[in-house]
C-alpha cells in the first residue's frame, strides 16, 4: 500500500487562504466572535428577518432539484471477501431547489445531498478519490468517520478547484458513518450540503430485508424562512445562534414526500438507514405509527428492540428495521416536532396491502 504524504503546514495555509479570500474562513468572524456579515455579504440580521425577505434575489432560472431519492442507495455487499474498492466522487456548486418558490446555492458530494452512499465490507481497502470540479469557488476535501487515521481523509484530500486529491484507507470497523467535508470553515461546507453515508458491513454481509432507504438530515441556515420567496443566501448570524430555519431530510423541505415517497407492501420488512450531518442538532427520529422492531444506536454492532424514537447525535448515524403490518400513510419525523411540521424534517412512507382488523382498526363511535 502506497503511503499518503501529509499536508504540510505551508500546504494548509494556502487552503486557509483560498478559505478566506472566499468566505467562508469563521465567515468573516474570530472563532470567540459572531459574524457580523453572511458568506454572501449579507446584512447580518437575524435569520428570516422582513428586510432580509424584502431584499432576497428572485428564485434561480435553471435551479435543479438537489435531493436525493431515499431509494438511491447501492445494492448490499453480500458474502464476499474482502477486495480493493475504488471511490470516485466530485465536489460540485450548483443552485437548486430549497422548497417551492426558493432557491439556494448548495455545495454537493456528485450534485446531491445527501452524496452517494458508499457501501464496502469490513476488510476492503478503499482507494478514495475526490475531485474538485473547475467551475467551482472554493476549495473542498472530504472526511469519513469510518476511516482511523489523521482527519478521517480530510488532509489528503484538501482540493482546490480543477484538482483531484486521493488517499487509500482499510475499512476496520463495521457499521454506518457520516462523512462530510473537512475545508474550514467546516461548519459552513457541511450546512451547505456535503455530506453523506459509508455503510461498513460485516462479515458475511447484513441479513437480507424487502426494503431499503437512505435518509441524511441536515440544517440550512439562511435568510429566507419556509414559505417566503427567493434565492436564499447563507446567513452567518444564524449559523452562529445554531438557529437554522431549514431542518429536512435529503437536502430540500419535504424531499421526500409526495412523488419521492417511500413505498412498501403489508408484510415487508423495512431498514432505513439514517445519518443525522447536523452541523449542529441531534435529531429525534420516530416514524408515526409505527415501532422499531431493531435499532442500531449510533449505528453499534449490537442491536436495541422495541424503540419508539431513537436519538442520533450530530455526526452520528443509525439504522433501523421494522415490518409494516397495516396499510395506510405512515410518516418519518424529527421529533423534535416543529422541525417536522415547520421547517421541513418529514418524510412519508406509503403502505399498501390488505387490512388487518386484528392489529389495527377504525371504529364507528355510534355501534
């Protein structure tokens, strides 16, 4: 295995410097000191503010939908041995759809947030390789939780644009990681939407289920809340407050509702895995309705029964399992509830299958 060089500190100070010059270095603000201006150049005010409304650019021709399907996830590594796996993901800018009627300028892994969900064996060596694309702004590197050496990757692979980075690492530990960028400064890249999973499974692979879905939440911090108009700019005030007024799944308010729900028949067995890239909040994951047969905490080898909401810290991820007895519309929240009814942390599981007036039954008062 070829051994990786280490950024030297001259090396580092030039990304800092490139971090500056763009930004997003403590956003204009010591790390003992609140911003006084956002990444944009805004006016400061606190996040969702009337003027910072009035003042909001019109929504961005051309902004695509960023969120990814939860049903985009690659298919289980199986029983195998262990084998050389190589990873190739590209930082990209782009405008895209924060709800209905806003836009936002996200920084992506591969155009999507989450970014892809990467999957490997316990024993694989995996050959990252990331690449900053040419018409980006500002340099980007990646971190995975998964990895155990210096900055999980994110030193070998600080990247400006137009320049690919790499580095090679053996998964040791099965489980599910959150990985995100690592260019300070850091709570920015991630609240902007760099972010995403490595699932490590074990040895001999995980045991099979009928349905699998990928979840990340995530904040946006920004000028605009819920329901008002415009592209919406990064609002720094609020990222130092931690207030942000976006808390969603997959990138965008409601991502996963309505056409992009998630589907499952009466008697399957369902296993979501969930990340929570804060950068901030724990989230409260609970699916109305519905309880966890098996929980993952912190995504552990070992398994907890029977849980009606499971806490994923930031930075943290899970999985859970359950089997769907009962047709209908089930839905996925963070149960810190206003973030699910508010600011867009929802997402809905559709059911269909035959009723069973056994478990679950509506009643007429009047018999």
């Amino acid at each position: 295995m070829k051994r990786m060089k280490r950024l030297h500190g001259v090396t580092l100070l030039v990304i800092a410097a490139a971090a500056i010059a763009a930004g997003v270095w403590f956003l204009n603000g010591g790390p003992g000191e609140p911003a006084a201006q956002t990444a944009a150049g805004g006016s400061g005010q606190a996040a969702g503010g009337a003027q910072a409304a009035a003042l909001a650019e019109p929504p961005r021709e051309g902004a695509v939908r960023v969120a990814r399907d939860a049903a985009g996830l690659p298919p289980p590594v199986g029983d195998r041995p262990p084998r050389t796996v190589v990873v190739e993901l590209t930082a990209v800018e782009l405008d895209g759809q924060l709800m209905d009627g806003i836009t936002y300028t996200y920084w992506t892994f591969d155009g999507t947030v989450p970014g892809p969900m990467i999957r490997v064996r316990e024993g694989d060596t995996v050959e990252l390789r990331l690449t900053n694309a040419p018409g980006n702004i500002h340099p980007h590197s990646i971190d995975l939780h998964a990895v155990n050496g210096p900055h999980g990757g994110g030193s070998a692979t600080q990247v400006l644009p137009g320049e690919t980075k790499a580095f090679r690492f053996k998964a040791l530990n099965p489980g599910l990681y959150i990985y995100h960028c690592a260019t300070p400064y850091v709570p920015a890249h991630i609240a902007n939407g760099m972010y995403g999973l490595i699932l490590v499974e074990p040895a001999g692979g995980l045991e099979p289920v009928d349905r699998e879905y990928y979840i990340v939440q995530g904040e946006f911090y920004t000028d605009l809340r819920p329901y008002q108009k415009g592209h919406a700019q990064f609002h720094a005030e609020a990222m130092w407050q931690e207030i942000p007024n976006f808390v969603v799944f997959n990138g965008q308010f409601n991502a996963l509702t309505g056409d992009h729900r998630l589907t499952a028949r009466v008697g399957e067995r369902v296993r979501l895995f969930i990340g929570n890239a804060g950068p901030n909040l724990a989230s409260s994951v609970h699916v109305i309705g519905e309880i966890f047969d098996v929980v993952h905490k912190e995504a552990a080898s070992e398994a907890a029964t029977n849980i009606q909401t499971t806490l994923i810290p930031a930075g943290g991820a899970a999985w859970v399992e359950f089997t769907v007895d009962v047709p209908g519309e089930y839905t996925l929240v963070d149960h810190a509830i206003n973030r699910a009814l508010g600011k867009g942390a929802v997402a809905t599981l559709y059911v269909e299958g035959p009723e069973n007036p056994e478990i679950f039954e509506p009643l007429d008062p009047e018999r």
